[in-house]
C-alpha cells in the first residue's frame, strides 16, 4: 500500500500487514499513539459473539445528519475525509470544501478513481456499515454514541463507489474487498471499530475475521479516531 492523505488536523492510522510496509494515513480525530492495542488477530478473538438482531426501527437520520462537524474543525467529516485519502485535492471556497482530488490507488478495487464534486465517483464508506452496526448493538446507544460512530475517521475510508455499492451493509462473513491484499488491513479496521464501540460479532462473521486475519498474523490493529460520544450539540432522531 502506498501513503495516502492530507488533512491539516491529523489521527494517525497504522496498518501493518504480513509481508509489507506500515501504511500511515492522516484524518481529522487528533494524534493517537498507535500499534498499542497488540495484534488484529487477537483483537477479533476477543469480540463477543451473539445473533445478530432484527433491522427493525433502523434509520440512517438515527445516526444524526450526515456528515456532521463533530470535531469541530469547521469542516464536514465527508469533507475531512475526502482530504486524508486523495491526492492532488483542489478546493472551492477555502480549504475545507473539496473540489477535486484523485484516490490513485482505490483500496477497495485498486483502480485509480478520480473525484469531481456533483459528479464524484468516490464514496466515503462507513467500514462497519450502519445497518450492520445497529443490529449488533447500537440500537442500544444513546444518539451521540450513534452520532460519534457515523462520523468517525476510523470508520470511513474513500473508495471507488461502484465497488463500494456492492458491499450494501454487509459484514465480513458476507463481503470483502476484491482487491486481495487490502482484505487484512480491512478486517482489521472493521475489528478496531467494533472492539472500540463494543459492538458484538456473529459467529460466522468472527470465523471469517479470524480466517482473513489467521493469513496475516502481524497484523495491527488500528486506533485512533474521534471520541465515542458527540459533543451535545448534536442531534438525531
């Protein structure tokens, strides 16, 4: 994998996986220290398992507004995401709003994608999907643990859409990135997120964790992000 990013305010990412060089990438949570949680491995083993719950009364609007400001940087976290992941980013208006960038190594595909703003071909992809995560616990939450997931930077990557789509809400017993030598590094952030926000695992989902990860042993966890709670400002429904 190659260095991707640039946003001004940084949360550090690292990603070792077997056999290749660590992979920094910058977001919008804060500097954390990272690699400290052990492997990626032995984090998916400890994940509770139980049966995953009925979708019913799920709502994307439960999460709060899309994409909202909850680090407060004055920019919207589509935007602050947008800015870590893509190279060359052009903005409209300042240095928040992206215009124009191009993810030149797509982790999901591996293709070069580039973002126009009003015409993109980028997503920015809730790695645990929210569906998913309701049913494995968040309807339980408060609305700022709810509101905090969504606009976490260690829950969103920018990725080809037409890729992405395919993926729906599915977990890692259901779907996994085409592109082979990204699938570690994904499981292990799908297992960072629900190891931070205590969600629980289906059996077939931890098996197939534990399968992806089992090939690639060195393989970190990633930390960082933003807290588990939005600031009280926010709202959802």
């Amino acid at each position: 994998m190659r260095l991707r990013g640039g946003a001004a305010a940084a949360v550090v990412l690292v990603f070792a996986v077997a056999g290749c060089k660590a992979e920094t990438t910058t977001g919008s949570g804060g500097p954390e220290e990272t690699g400290g949680s052990g492997a990626a491995l032995t984090a998916a083993e400890s994940l509770t398992v139980k049966g995953r719950a009925p979708k019913t009364g799920y709502d994307r609007d439960r999460f709060g507004t899309a994409w909202a400001d909850t680090d407060s940087n004055d920019c919207d976290t589509r935007d602050d995401i947008l800015k870590r992941d893509l190279e060359d980013v052009k903005f409209t208006g300042g240095d928040c709003k992206v215009s124009y960038g191009v993810l030149e190594s797509d982790p999901y595909s591996g293709k070069e994608v580039t973002y126009r703003r009003g015409r993109s071909q980028v997503d920015i992809d809730h790695v645990v999907a929210l569906s998913d995560a309701w049913q494995k616990g968040a309807k339980y939450w408060d609305a700022g643990k709810r509101i905090a997931l969504a606009n976490d930077p260690l829950n969103l990557l920018a990725v080809d859409a037409s890729t992405n789509r395919s993926k729906g809400d599915g977990d890692t017993a259901t779907w996994l990135p085409p592109s082979k030598g990204y699938r570690c590094t994904y499981v292990a952030a799908q297992v960072a997120v629900k190891k931070k926000y205590q969600l629980w695992v289906t059996a077939a989902e931890k098996s197939a964790m534990e399968k992806v990860l089992s090939g690639c042993p060195g393989q970190k966890l990633p930390t960082g992000g933003n807290p588990t709670e939005a600031p009280p400002r926010f709202h959802a429904d």
